[in-house]
C-alpha cells in the first residue's frame, strides 16, 4: 500500500505527499553512509574535467615521459605542464623521478587508467 505521509518540511524540500515513504528513507540511508566520500569522488571528477589532464593520463600509459616531452604533447608550456603535473601528483595519481635538471613522470595507478580506457569506450559506443 502506498504511503501518503509527507517527508518532512524543509527548506525548499518537496512538500507533495511522499508515495513510497520505505524507499525514499532507504535511498537516504545509504546516501548517507557515502556523505564523507561523494565531496572527495566530486573532487576526483573536478580534477578530471580538463582535457589537458586527461590528455596527460593517457600519454603517461604509453609509458614515462619527461616534462618537456608532455609539453609538446599537449602545445603547452612547460610551467603549465608542470602545473598540471603537480595537481595529479597530489592526488597520487602520478610518480616522478628527477634526473639532474629533468623530471620524468609515469602514472602510479593502474586503476584510474582501466577506468578512463573503460570511459572512452563507452563514449565510442554511444556515439555509434
């Protein structure tokens, strides 16, 4: 039987008759099981919504490459390259190596590029 008790009031929360109280509670029990993680997996998306990023990911799965070499890659300076590095760096998503005056850097996550391959295929099929 359909409930019709209202959730309660709050501030610009849906004030219609909820019909299936159970199942509303339920979703937000385990939504809030993920509190302390959806801002940390909204982070992760943040940090992957450049294309430049994404860019140097994927170049890094070919294997290491130093900072002047990313550069050209992505027609970047090497100050912007570098600045892009350091973001994924912090996250530990990249390892990089210092050789006198060059820095090389190679991905440090093996998950995070089955992820984006697991991404752009998915792109490739909707889009046939």
């Amino acid at each position: 039987m359909k409930n019709t008790v209202s959730l309660k009031k709050q501030q610009g929360t849906c004030t219609v008759p909820c019909f299936d109280h159970d199942k509303v509670n339920a979703i937000r029990s385990t939504l809030d099981k993920e509190r302390d993680r959806l801002p940390e997996l909204a982070d992760f998306y943040k940090l992957l919504g450049s294309s430049k990023r994404l860019k140097i990911l994927l170049a890094l799965a070919e294997g290491e490459l130093c900072v002047c070499d990313l550069a050209h890659v992505l027609e970047l300076s090497v100050a912007a390259t570098s600045h892009q590095l350091k973001l994924l760096r912090d996250k530990g998503w990249l390892r990089k190596r210092d050789d006198g005056k060059m820095v090389y850097y190679r991905l440090h996550s093996a998950d995070l590029l089955k992820a984006l391959k697991s991404d752009l295929k998915m792109l490739e099929t909707r889009l046939r």
